[in-house]
C-alpha cells in the first residue's frame, strides 16, 4: 500500500484511496470481507463492535448478512471514520469511536466483535490485553471473528 505512515506504531492510511490501495494489495478483499461477515454465524445480532473499522467495509458486510444489527466503530483516524460515516447507513450506526485499539475499553456488552487487517498491528503484549477485553465484552455465547 503506498500511501501510509507509520505514527508511534500506528498505520495512517489515506482515507480516501484506502479502498482501492488495499483492493489492489489484498487479492480477493471484497471476498475476504464477505467471508468474514458470513463466518460471524447466522443468530441475531443486535449489536457488533467494529476495531479498526476503518471506511466501514467489514462493518457494511456485516450489516448485510445480520441485518438487524447496530455497529460501533473504533479507529485511530478521524479521516478513517469519516469515510465510515458516509458509507455505512446512519440509522445503522450506534457510534464511532475515534482511539487506539490497544487503549479502547468498552464501556457496554456486543453481541459480536469483529476486526480485519487491523489486530496483527499490535505487538504480543497489546494483543493480549485487547483480547482480554474483547472476552469480557462479550456475553455467553458472542463471537470475536478477526481477518
């Protein structure tokens, strides 16, 4: 991807050629999103938390196959959340959150927490204490799903 940088171990992608940067990086990316929105499983899902929802791909995949749902969004670039903001529908839309992952603490309880090309940023240490938050976010029976 060419137009990035690296920011005290965060990666700023510019906002606006993201889809296309990463399109043409990833191959088969749409398919990788929607494979990832299809193996977050078929229950009813009210509300999913999206880390590193970035212009809201992964976040609009999900919302097609549970259509119900309500996502929240976390991403380090406020460029990032804006692009989200005009892709996913408003009334779909609990929050965004503008923040690290390896510093987000959810304040309520998803239904589903989902994450792609983001968590493999983060070192060892930051993984786990991410993932300790994750599992204490979900309840009984939610689902983490990272691509």
């Amino acid at each position: 991807m060419g137009r990035f940088r690296t920011q005290s171990a965060q990666f700023h992608f510019d906002a606006q050629s993201y889809l296309d940067e990463v399109s043409s990086s990833v191959p088969h990316y749409r398919e990788m999103q929607t494979a990832l929105a299809r193996s977050t499983g078929s229950g009813e899902i009210g509300s999913f938390l999206d880390l590193g929802i970035g212009t809201g791909e992964t976040a609009a995949a999900v919302l097609d196959v549970h259509p119900t749902a309500h996502v929240t969004g976390v991403d380090v670039s406020a460029d990032m959340l804006a692009e989200a903001r005009k892709r996913l529908p408003a009334a779909r839309v609990e929050t965004f959150i503008l923040g690290r992952l390896e510093d987000f603490v959810p304040a309520t309880r998803f239904d589903l927490v989902v994450s792609s090309l983001a968590v493999h940023h983060l070192t060892a240490r930051q993984k786990r204490r991410l993932f300790d938050r994750i599992h204490t976010s979900l309840p009984r029976g939610g689902r983490f799903v990272d691509g």
